[in-house]
C-alpha cells in the first residue's frame, strides 16, 4: 500500500474552531497577552528611537527589531481571534 495513502491528511486542514483551538482557553488568552506585550513593546521602541537614537544606522536596527516584534504579535493575535468563537 502507498504509504501517502495512509498518511492522516486532516493535518493540513485547519480545525474549524481555529489553529490553537487545540489549546485550553487558559492559554490562548495567555498568548493573546503576549501578542498585546509584543506590540506594545515595539511601539515603545519606536517611539524612544525617534526621541533619543539619532545615528540612522542603529535607528534602522532597533526599528527592525521593533517591526519583526509588531509582526510577531500580529500574528499570534490573528490566531487567537481566529480561535475566538471556542
């Protein structure tokens, strides 16, 4: 028998409830804090770039660094509000 066959597909599909509706209730809202930390931490740095940071070379680093943290929080966010109705 051809091994693809028997392979569980049901993997690939996401779960109609959501991608971390595998997890208890408990720890999407935990992820959903975390997402809310990240963004507001990206903002702060923004904002004392823009005050104290005047070298554009380091204000381009912790401006990326701050733009992959609001990336990473918007995603986890997105996947908890496509768990919200569990």
């Amino acid at each position: 028998m051809n091994p693809v066959l028997l392979m569980d597909h049901s993997i690939f599909v996401l779960n109609t409830r959501g991608p971390l509706a595998a997890m208890p209730a408990m720890d999407v809202m935990w992820v959903s804090f975390y997402s809310i930390a990240l963004m507001l931490v990206a903002v702060l740095i923004v904002s004392a770039v823009r005050k104290w940071i005047h070298n554009g070379v380091l204000s381009f680093i912790f401006r990326m660094v701050a733009f992959g943290l609001f990336l990473i929080g918007t995603i986890l966010m997105v996947l908890v509000v496509a768990t919200w109705p569990a």
